[in-house]
C-alpha cells in the first residue's frame, strides 16, 4: 500500500493560537440515506468533521460520493440516519436563517424579482430586517460583489458569473454562521471560474466568514480551501483530511501545488476496487491519526 505523507490538519484547522476554541461545526459519524418505498440508498457512511469560525473547509469527493446530501444535512433539509450534526454546540434540527446555501444553478434567483429585491428578499421573510435595513444591506453586499450598477437590473439579464454574485451577495447579507456551498462555479467557463474563486478568496479576506464548499475539483478544493475531507466514493466515508491553508490561486502550477493534488488524485482514485478493505484502512489511518491528535 503507497504511503500517502499528507499534512493532516491539526485540531485547530491550522490557525496558530486557537488551541481552545471549540468547532463551530461538528459532524459526528454521519450516515445518511434515502429511502423509498422500493429501496435504500445509503449516500454517506459515519462521517466525522469539524469546522472551526473562519474556517474554509471543502467536502472533496467524486461525483455521487454524497458531497450535496451532506451539505443538506447541515442545512437541515435531511436528519442523519446516524451520528449527529450540531452548530454551536446545538444539534441541528431544521433549516434556519444561520446556514444559508448557493447553489450551482443559476435559476437560483427568481427571475421576477430585481437584483436588489432577491438580496432583500430572505432578510425580509426571515424578519433579519425591516425594508430600509434590508435595503441597505443589500446595496452593500451588491457593492462588495461589483454590481452596485446592477441593483435594479433582473436576473435574466446578468451573465452567470454575476448571477453568482448575486447568490454570494444575498447569502453574506444573511450574515449567516455558515456559508454553504454547492458547486457554485461548476457551470461557469474555466476564466471566469478562476476569477469567482478570486472573488471569494478577497471577500474572506476582508470578511472571514464560515464557509463549508463542496466540489469535485481538486484544483478548486486547493485553492479555495484551508482544510480538505476527502471522500471515497459512493457511500461517502473519509479517507483523509488534509491542510491546505498554505494554498491559493497564486500557487497554483507551483511544484508543491502540483504534487499534493496528485497525492490527492491518488487518495481518492488510484486504489483498485478490491481496495475496499487496503483503502478503507489506509483513510482510517489517516483519519483516525487525525482524530487521534484532536483527543
Ligand atoms: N433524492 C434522492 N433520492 C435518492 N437517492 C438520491 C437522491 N439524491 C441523491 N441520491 C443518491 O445519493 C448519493 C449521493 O448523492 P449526492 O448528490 O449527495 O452526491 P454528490 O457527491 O453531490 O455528487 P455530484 O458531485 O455528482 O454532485 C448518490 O448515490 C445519489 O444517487
Ligand atoms: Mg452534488
């Protein structure tokens, strides 16, 4: 079996002088399934992480690994099979104006409402705010994504990548605990997902919210992110969980970038199938030695 020398993110997610201060976000052993009347479709198996303020932390995995179905979970939209998911300390329950989620799609906005509106619009219904404060909250978090001219405008005349922003700007005016995220450049042209994964990296710059991304990409895993879970596929267990704070766009193409992403390519695909068993016990290694350093 290839050894696979990984930096294993320390109990602090990396950040040096936060020894003490308890995840925001924990996921104790996770299952979770869908059932029909029919069958049983089991999406992730005992997933464990935590997420600490100000993390970036990205659910890595091939598609169908559960990477969406976790994150519903910590949106409250499914109840875990097992384990138990809890934010703050208090175990989720239901969807609440705390997490707030962009997807890939861009009909996430409705087409009737203007830029302005859709960004007002959760602020409003959640009662975060009366109309002015709404308002201004949205003109503001419009300004931060570069659409301050675009407030009035509707949503099927923005490209996709302002459709983006919009869904970025309306989730940040939420101000929620948790920032979630689907894929939410996967269906943008290579330039200007570069350029949106700039974008998030500046506003967490300036903002340092919580955020919990998930993709496919190991690339995008890298630089958005200062820790990684990956999992294996279908049902999604972790295999390992890797530091990646010293990581960014400008990296990128650099000798070190290069060769944790195969190492990561590695981990994720290059055992043989029959590795069921070798593989699951090279991720428990990894994983419980990362445990091991959080007890
Ligand atoms: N509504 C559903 N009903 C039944 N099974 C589902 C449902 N949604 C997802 N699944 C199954 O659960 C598993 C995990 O799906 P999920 O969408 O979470 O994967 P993913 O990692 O997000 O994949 P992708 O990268 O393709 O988006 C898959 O086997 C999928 O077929
Ligand atoms: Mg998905």
């Amino acid at each position: 079996m290839s050894v696979h020398p990984l930096p294993i993110t320390p109990p602090t997610g990396g950040r040096p002088g936060l020894a003490a201060d308890k995840p925001l976000l924990q996921a104790e052993g996770v299952t979770l399934e869908y059932r029909t009347a029919a069958h049983t479709v089991r999406a992730t198996h005992r997933v464990s992480f935590d997420v600490h303020r100000g993390d970036r932390f990205v659910l890595l995995g091939p598609s169908g690994c559960g990477k969406s179905t976790l994150l519903k979970a910590v949106g409250g939209f499914i109840a875990p099979r097992e384990g138990s998911i809890r934010l703050d300390g208090r175990v989720v329950a239901g969807p609440g104006p705390d997490r707030v989620v962009v997807f890939q799609e861009f009909d996430q906005l409705p087409p009737w409402k203007t830029v302005k509106e859709n960004v007002m619009f959760p602020l409003l219904a959640s009662k975060r705010a009366g109309r002015r404060e709404a308002e201004a909250r949205a003109l503001h978090w419009l300004h931060k994504v570069g659409l301050d001219r675009f407030a009035d405008a509707f949503p099927h005349t923005l490209s996709g990548g302002m459709k983006q922003r919009v869904a970025i700007a309306r989730a940040l005016a939420m101000q929620p605990e948790v920032l979630l995220m689907d894929e939410p450049f996967a269906a943008l042209d290579a330039l200007t997902r570069r350029k949106m994964q700039e974008e998030l990296q500046a506003l967490w710059e300036e903002e340092r919210f919580t955020l919990l991304f998930v993709t496919h990409s190991i690339e995008e895993a890298l630089v958005v992110g200062n820790r990684i879970l990956l999992l294996s596929p279908h049902p999604g267990r972790v295999r390992a969980e890797i530091n990646s704070h010293q990581f960014g766009l400008h990296s990128m193409g650099g000798s070190e970038f290069q060769s944790t992403a195969r190492r990561i390519h590695g981990l994720l695909f290059d055992e043989p199938a029959q590795a069921g068993g070798a593989h699951a016990t090279d991720a428990g290694n990894l994983s419980r030695s990362s445990r091991a350093q959080e007890a």
